[in-house]
C-alpha cells in the first residue's frame, strides 16, 4: 500500500518528499530521478549517489521536507547575486 501511495505522489505533480524509516532515518527524494518502486522494494539514492535499498514494511511515513532555512548569507549558487551582496556586507559605512 505505501508502495502506490509513493507512486500517486510521483504522478500528482510531483514535489519533493521525505520516506522516514522505521529505524528513524530519513531518505529525502528531492527528484523522479532518485527513486525506483517495486512492490517489494524500494530503492532510493541519496546525493552522494549511494543506494539504499529498502522493504516497503519499513516506510513509516511519507512527508513533505521542512523548509531549508539559509545560515544569514546568499549561497553561492547564485552566483552574480552572492558576489553583489558580499561586496555590500563588507563595504565602508557612509559618513
């Protein structure tokens, strides 16, 4: 059963989510791509590319992943922007 409840999620437009296991870890599936559903097995990548395989019985939930919060500054993802914004935080005050 949670085996068609993940594919429902993969096929309603999907959003990222969280699989919590019943040994308390969390896998994140942050894309289509990371996930593969059998209905004996599960098996999910996470982004250092390593796989984990898992029996469905031991998918406690599915959630949505909590909003990422930014540590104070721009990430540098963002290239022209982080670089535009560090110049600001470290320019002279106006006198």
């Amino acid at each position: 059963m949670i085996v068609d409840q993940i594919r429902e999620r993969l096929s309603n437009g999907f959003h990222p989510f969280v699989l919590r296991l019943t040994d308390g870890r969390e896998l994140r599936v942050p894309q289509r791509d990371f996930i593969a559903l059998h209905p004996r097995v599960v098996v999910v990548i996470d982004q250092a590319g390593a796989s984990h395989t898992i029996n469905p019985l031991h998918i406690v939930s599915i959630n949505d992943p909590a909003p990422i919060a930014w540590p104070g500054r721009w990430p540098a993802t963002l290239g022209a922007y982080s670089a535009m914004w560090a110049s600001v935080e470290t320019a002279e005050p106006l006198r």
